[in-house]
C-alpha cells in the first residue's frame, strides 16, 4: 500500500513557503490574490491547504521576487542525524 504521509508533509512544507515568501515580499494576502487575478479566499487556501496552481507558480515567484526553485526544495531528509 502507499504511503501517502510523504506528499502530505511536502504539500504542507511547499503551503508554509508559498507564505514565508509573500510575508517577505511586505504583501498582504488580499494583494496577493490581486497580483495573481484570483480571490482572496482562493488565495487563502494555497496558504492553508492547498498547493499553488503550477500556472500561478511563474507568475507568483515574479511578484514576491521567489526562487521557483526553492517553493519546491524539500529539506534533506539526512539534515540534522548523525552519521
């Protein structure tokens, strides 16, 4: 059976980013979600939830001044254990 534990934890990893770079950009959600044309509380939830769309990803890296690739880096799953 698969494990479903390792898209969730990437998928709350990759919502926390998607914040972490819009509170950097001095962004408030509701300009966000005007940036990008959608609603606010579409928005929210890509926060929360859900993942950014990929055809809002380019468009969202733009306005926050974001790495594409760091929105999907995952955290070395060796970083911090002793080998």
């Amino acid at each position: 059976m698969y494990d479903h534990s390792g898209v969730a934890e990437f998928d709350r990893a990759f919502c926390t980013r998607v914040k972490t770079w819009r509170v950097a950009s001095g962004m408030t959600q509701e300009k966000m979600a005007q940036a990008l044309g959608i609603p606010p509380k579409r928005y929210e939830k890509y926060e929360t939830r859900s993942k950014l769309p990929h055809e809002l990803v380019g468009r969202f890296a733009r306005v926050t001044g974001a790495d594409i690739g760091s929105l999907f880096e995952q955290p070395d799953e060796v970083e911090g254990s002793s080998a």
